[in-house]
C-alpha cells in the first residue's frame, strides 16, 4: 500500500511541477512532505511500539516530526501533518516527542530557531528584523522576547558580545600571525654577527 502511495505522491509531484502555473507553491511543498513522509515509512524498519505504545517514536516518526516543525511556520499544521504521517494522534505525537526529546515540541522549535538566529547574528549586515523573519518569528518583538528568555540577554546584546569575541580572536590571531612572521625573520635573516 505504501508503495502505491509513493507512486501516487510522485505522479502528481510531476504534474505539479509541470503545471506550476495552475498549483500554488505551498501544494508542492504539502505534497513534498508527504512524499517524504512515505518514503521515510518505506525505509524504516518496523520498531516495536512506533505505532501508538508508550515507549515513544520510533527514529523516523522523529525526524518527521523535527522535520515538519522546523520547515512548517504553524507549529499546529505541523503536528497534524506529522501526527497523520505516523499513524498517530498529535496528542500522542506530543506526549512521545516529549518523551524522546525531554522537551515540548513548542520549546525545541523555539530553541532551533533561536540557534539558527544565533548564527545569522553573527552577520553584521542582517537586521534583526530579517533575522526574525527568516528564522521564522511572528515579527522583531516576538523574537527579542523569546530570544532574550531562552540566551538571558537581547539579541543585539548577543550580536555586539559575538562580534567583540570574533574580533578579538581576529586581533589575537593577527598579533600570532605577526609575532610568527617575526620569529621567522630573526631565524632566517642575517645574524646579528654577520653585520
């Protein structure tokens, strides 16, 4: 059956992809997360309780899940999504990713998104709007709030100690650099006998 379902999946994929002008960008996307989802369900291997027991998610309901809530801007479209791809309510989805992860799956998204943030602060040139933007925030104050809960200091406070540790490690590895090319001269320059 889910062999056929791939099949399916894919043929309209093509189809998609052949009549973009008649389909919208976000039906692809929706058509490839469920493709995805069942190849995923086609390359795992059966695990005792992946389907509904209390011992949690088997590997690839959880990397669906991650996947879908890191790729999905509604946390709740994202939970359904996946709930439905792995055969399971999304309060079980919840009560299990909780499990595998010791985190909700509101707070771990949080915290990927404040990570991916962190690494876009650490260019000068990004606004923390666009930040905020593309990091998948509502807009700068939600995430200047979320941020500073979760790292204890504000995002442009973040940006500025970032930027002073890069720069003083830059400085630090220029005086190395200088002091090296130094230390080479004096060993292979004329001696001081020689003169």
């Amino acid at each position: 059956m889910l062999a056929s379902a791939e099949q399916a999946l894919a043929t309209l994929l093509t189809r998609a992809l052949a009549e973009n002008a008649i389909w919208t960008e976000g039906f692809v996307d929706d058509l490839l997360r469920a493709l995805n989802a069942v190849r995923l369900q086609l390359q795992a291997p059966f695990v005792a309780g992946s389907n509904g027991s209390s011992r949690g998610l088997a590997p690839w309901q959880l990397q669906l899940t991650m996947s879908l809530a890191c790729s999905e801007r509604d946390l709740h479209v994202a939970l359904h999504s996946a709930a439905i791809a792995c055969d399971v309510t999304p309060s079980h989805l919840s009560r299990s990713f909780k499990k595998c992860t010791g985190l909700t799956l509101s707070r771990w998204r949080m915290e990927q998104r404040v990570q991916a943030a962190q690494k876009m602060l650490e260019e000068r040139d990004v606004s923390l709007a666009d930040v905020a933007d593309r990091c998948g925030f509502a807009d700068q104050s939600h995430f200047t709030n979320v941020f500073s809960k979760l790292c204890k200091e504000s995002p442009g406070a973040w940006r500025r100690r970032a930027f002073e540790g890069t720069h003083l490690a830059r400085l630090e590895q220029s005086r190395q650099s200088e002091l090296s090319g130094l230390a080479f001269d004096v060993l292979t320059g004329p001696s001081l006998v020689d003169r």
